[in-house]
C-alpha cells in the first residue's frame, strides 16, 4: 500500500483510549500504518461545515469528524440508517419506516461527507469505509473524478433479494455498491445473497471468483467473518470478579444473554426458550437462573420501544409464574456493563444463550468462547441464524424461533459430560483465534490493495 489509509465509520472513538474489538483494531491498524479515521462528530451544529474538523487523540494517525444537525441525526442516522437500512438487512421489512425526508437526509450526508473526502484524497489512497451508514459514499465519490481505491465493509447481513425489492431506492442500491472495488461481508450466506440479487439484474453479470460486472462497472464481494481480540479478552475474562461469584449464581446454574436491546437479538424468544425449560423442568432438577444483561439501543426508535415493553412484560410473568422465595429465575438488567465485569461473568457462566434472529456475526458467541476456562469451559447455545453460526459449527446450533429447541438445548447443555464440553469448547476456540481481529483488518486491506486502480496507475 503506497498511499494513505483513510477509514470512515459512523462512530470514532473520542477522548480516552478506545475500548471494543473493531474500535481497537482500527485504533492499531492506524497506528501501525499511519492514516486518517473519520468519523461523525459528538456535538450537533446548526449549519454543516463543509470540510472536516481534525480532531485529537489519533496517537500516530490523524483523527478528523464530520458535522451532524439534530434533524440530521434524527433523519439520517435513526432515520435512514436504522429504521429502513437496520429492517431491511436482518430481513424486518415489516418494520421498514419508509419516509423520503429520510432518504433524502441519507443521500444528503453522503454526498457531503465524499465532498469533504474528495478535498483531501489522492489517486494512491486507500478508503476504508464501515458499514450501512455510508452505502453511497463510492458513487458519490466516483461522481466527483475519485478514482482511489474504495472499498466497503458491511457489518451486518446483506438483505434478501425479495426484501431490497420493498425499498423505494432499490435501483440506486446496486449502483452503491457497484461503485466500491471491494464489499466484504461477514459470511458466505451473504456473499451468496449479494451475488444472487446482482445475477437478477438486467445490467448485472456474475463473473469467476464473486467478482460482478454490473453496469460497466466490475467489483469484487467476498467475505471477512470478523472476529475479536481473543487473546484481550481472555486476560480480562481471567482477572477476579469484583463481585462475589457465589452471590452472583446463588445456589443456581447460571445463563448468561448479552445482548443491546434490539430487535434482532432474539431476546423475546430465548425468554420463551428458557420458560419452555422452566415449564418441563423436573421438580429434582438443578435451578437456573438467566441473566438478561442488555442495555437499551436506539430507544426513540418506535420499534426499539416495542421490544423493550415485550422483553420486560415476559420476563415480569414468567417470574410471576416459577420465582420461589430464594430464586427469581430471570434477572434482566437494562444497562451496559463494564467489559472487566462482563468477561469474568461469561467465564463463570455454565450457558451462553446467543439466539438472535439475524445478526451479521455476533461478537457475543466469540468473547464468550474466549473467556471459558478450557478445562471447565461453558457451553454456546448459538441461534443457527447468527452469521457466527457458519464458523463456530461445535456451538448447540438452535433454531432460535423453536422454544422446545432452545429449552431441549439448554437441558442438553447441563447434561453434557466434561469430555464433550472440553472437545467442543477447544474447536471453537481454534475459530476465534482463527479469525483475529486483526488478521480480519489486514486481509480485508490486502484483498482491496490487489484490485487494480480504476485510474489503471500500478500500485
Ligand atoms: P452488535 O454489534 O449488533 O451490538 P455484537 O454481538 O457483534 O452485536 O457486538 C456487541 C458488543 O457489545 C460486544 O463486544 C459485547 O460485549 C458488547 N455488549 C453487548 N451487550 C453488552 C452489555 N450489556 N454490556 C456491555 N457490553 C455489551
């Protein structure tokens, strides 16, 4: 890579040193190679600045944000980003809240935001770009004579063929895409859904090796399953808990959920999941209790309103229906907690229960996988709809809808002998340390450096 690395994503870690899996890895992969992070800014402002504000804190690269209005992030980033893009890919188009003040704000701040790129990229840059908030940045870009590298990591699942069909933009959405050199996707389900809705385009042609021909343009998708930073997290997950252990699992078994309050999560049905255990329960049969701890996300967002009340409602009856006098089997807390806390709680936990009903990875079943203890380790009740679900196949893979499934499951799982918890545990171990946050960032960089430059230049 001879240029500069300019990585845009919504949010940019400020003041502090930066925490989280994806956040440190780009924090390193700057560090290391020198660049600029851009992302949008804490404050609202009332006009837009039309260039970008260098802000501190990059520690060997330069940090810079773009400006947001209050409309904008009510219109832009609730608005567009995540109550139509967010539905739309974890296949939700029932909850679509199709409003073209927001797609307008959407195309608005792309197009501002590659003016503010274009001021300041050369040929021999490369743009790394995160994500569902920035789809029409590359063509925005190309608009304005850009012809560095682009490329474009989407997070979260691509959406199905017949879904990009309710969104009023679908025409648009293939030229987004179609203007990056590089879309890498979490799994090889969405690299097939992305290439199948390509193959049913008039002006789309599927070339070898996901490379598509769509209107003129070529480009190539693959997948990247991100991962986390397994070795972190397995010092944090070590280190004592604050808390008394004892106090925390009483005399029960203890589930652990983790989850942000959203809809994709699953949460709704692994509750019922884990009543439908609570229900077939024998009376000689250990207690359990699961540990909801899930901090609100989004929560103008009607639909975000919705779950909260459902989650809440069926935890309230089910503890209503089997709380004795010394147990109450759900605990939900509605707050984040602090990484230092959370993985010493996944390693004392004898269940994980990831059970979302679409989720682009889920970094939960990783770090849970990273904290156990190998010789007495926990074991993944992983929903077969998670994209960390095609890696980590020694997971009990569920079907997330099914309670019986889910509570078969978890029944399964505290009769499972050491032996098979060892063996299962250490082959998915293997995949998290296969799949490095870090190896996740240079593999991505490589594979977009080796596209040849649309200005034909080498290098
Ligand atoms: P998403 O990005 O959709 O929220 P992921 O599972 O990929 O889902 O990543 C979630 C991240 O947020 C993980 O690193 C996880 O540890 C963290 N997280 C989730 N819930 C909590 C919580 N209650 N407290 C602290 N951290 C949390």
């Amino acid at each position: 890579m001879t240029g500069r690395l300019i990585v845009l994503s919504n949010r940019i870690p400020t003041g502090g040193p930066p925490s989280g899996g994806l956040v440190v890895a780009i924090h390193e992969l700057l560090a290391a190679r020198g660049g600029l992070w851009i992302g949008s800014a804490d404050e609202f402002v009332e006009v837009p600045s039309e260039t970008l504000r260098p802000i501190e804190g990059g520690e060997g690269y330069d940090k810079a944000v773009f400006d947001l209005t209050e409309a904008e992030h009510e219109e832009f980033y609730l608005g567009y980003a995540n109550s139509v893009l967010w539905p739309l890919c974890h296949h939700r188009t029932d909850l679509l809240a199709l409003d073209r003040q927001y797609a307008d704000s959407y195309a608005g701040v792309n197009a501002r935001v590659a003016r503010m790129l274009a001021q300041i990229v050369e040929p021999e840059d490369t743009i790394w770009v995160h994500d569902y908030h920035f789809l029409p940045i590359a063509l925005e870009l190309r608009k304005l004579g850009v012809t560095a590298r682009v490329g474009l990591f989407l997070h979260i699942p691509f959406p199905n063929l017949h879904d990009i069909e309710a969104l009023p933009e679908r025409d648009q959405f293939y030229f987004w895409l179609a203007a990056y050199d590089l879309v890498g996707l979490q799994t090889q389900a969405d690299v097939a859904r992305c290439l199948e809705s390509y193959r049913t385009q008039p002006s789309g042609e599927l070339m070898l090796n996901g490379r598509v021909k769509f209107d003129g343009d070529a480009f190539q998708v693959r997948s990247f399953p991100i991962g986390i930073d397994g070795k972190a997290f397995k010092a944090l997950a070590e280190k004592p808990l604050t808390h008394d252990p004892a106090h925390i699992r009483a005399d029960a078994r203890l589930i652990l959920g983790v989850d942000r309050l959203d809809y994709s999560k699953g949460i709704p049905n692994r509750v019922r999941g884990f009543g439908t255990w609570l229900e077939k329960r024998k009376p000689d049969s250990p207690r359990a209790t699961l540990l909801q701890i899930t901090p609100p996300s989004r929560e103008t967002v009607p639909a975000y309103q919705a779950i909260a009340h459902e989650v809440e409602s069926l935890v309230g009856r089910l503890n209503g229906q089997y709380s004795e006098l010394d147990w109450t089997p759900i605990r939900l807390i509605e707050r984040a907690v602090p990484r230092e806390t959370l993985a010493p709680l996944y390693r004392q936990a004898d269940i994980a229960l990831v059970t979302p009903l679409a989720d682009g990875m889920n970094l939960v079943a990783k770090e849970f996988v990273a904290a156990q203890d190998p010789e007495d380790p926990g074991v993944l009740i992983l929903s077969q709809s998670a994209g960390a679900a095609e890696q980590m196949t020694e997971a009990l893979i569920v079907n997330p809808h099914d309670a019986e499934e889910v509570a078969d499951a978890i029944e399964r799982a505290f009769m499972m002998p050491l032996d098979e918890r060892r063996a299962r545990h250490e082959a998915l171990l293997q995949v998290v340390q296969d799949t490095d946050i870090f190896d996740w960032g240079a593999s991505f960089l490589d594979c977009l450096n080796r596209v040849e430059r649309r200005d034909g230049m080498p290098g």
